[in-house]
C-alpha cells in the first residue's frame, strides 16, 4: 500500500459479521452472568413518593434511613434522629430520637402481629401473604396481597380518595430477621 496525501493512514479492517454477533452475545451473556447479585429491598410505592428501603448485609439504607443492622440491634439515623432500636425476644425497644420505642411482636400461623409504641406514636401491624394492615402515625394502611408473592396493593386512610393506590413490596429475605426485628424495619420503612 502506498501512503498518499498527508496524515496518518491505517487499513480498514473488516470484521466478520458472525463474529461481530458472536462477540456481542458473548459480552450480553457475560454481563448477565456477572453482573451484581440483587439485594434484598422493600420498595414503597405511596401516592405523591416512591422509595426503596435496601437490606444489605448489616445495613439499611434509604433517602431517610442510615442504619446498621445486628441480631440484637438497629442503629443510626433516620431523618436526622439517633436512633437505638434493642431486640430482646420478640420485644423491641430504644427510641428514634427523643420518642420511644417498645414494640412486642408474635407470629401466628404465617401472621406476623405487632403491637406497642414507634417513635412516639401508637403502632401495630399485622403481615401475612393475603394482607399488610398497618396503623402507625394516625394512618392506616389496609394492603392486600396480590398474585405476585410479596406484593401489597390498597389505601392509606391518610390519602385522599382519587389519589392512586398504595404499592408495597417486601422481599422474602425480610422472613429470615426474628418477628421483632420484621416488625421494627416495616415499620421503619412505612
């Protein structure tokens, strides 16, 4: 080949095209196959917001909770409240900032049941695959579950009537935590 006119000249090399195609599945399936595991979330889905709560290894984290998680407790912050939530038994108690918490939680069958105190105001709850209920800061929410395992759809008494409906979603993973602790991270993440 003869170099002509100025500037660098490089051949044009021609890929085939099946290996172009070989290449590009290989790369898709590759990315498929390493790509980061999905972590355990709880994604809440309310009329005006949408947000996911994130259960990774000891932490929890979403835009208002920066919290270290452990058998025995939660710790950190949620807004910009201290948080110390204890778990002994099926009780938990601390406080989220100056308000406290006591909560005492009981499984029934495939019934999660809670009662008590959250961050200063009346709470209870009640997790099952058919429903989640839950009253926490003068607000009600009466979720039934749907075909899809893990998936709540319903109102808040807290929301106006032509405003959509609540989406909740937990994970199968939030089963393996003691009945205290599923019942302090729904609550923290409602």
């Amino acid at each position: 080949m003869e170099f002509q006119g100025g500037g660098d000249y490089l051949p044009r090399m021609r890929t085939p095209r099946s290996i172009r195609l070989m290449l590009g599945l290989g790369l898709l399936a590759g990315g498929v196959a390493v790509g980061a595991p999905t972590e355990p979330t709880i994604s809440v889905k309310l009329p005006q917001q949408s947000y996911n709560v994130k259960l990774t290894g000891r932490a929890i984290t979403a835009p208002h909770l920066q919290l270290s998680h452990s058998r025995k407790e939660i710790r950190g912050r949620i807004f910009d409240a201290a948080t110390v939530i204890t778990f002994n038994g099926n009780q938990a108690s601390g406080n989220i900032g100056g308000e406290a918490v006591s909560l005492k939680a009981q499984v029934e069958g495939d019934t999660l049941k809670a009662k008590g105190g959250f961050g200063g105001s009346p709470a209870e709850l009640t997790y099952s695959p058919a429903e989640l209920t839950v009253y926490l800061r003068s607000c009600t929410y009466r979720l039934k579950g749907t075909e899809e395992p893990g998936t709540y759809v319903g109102r808040r008494s807290c929301d106006r009537v032509f405003e959509r409906e609540t989406v909740v979603q937990i994970p199968e993973a939030l089963k393996e935590l003691s009945p205290a602790e599923q019942a302090t991270v729904l609550l923290l993440s409602l």
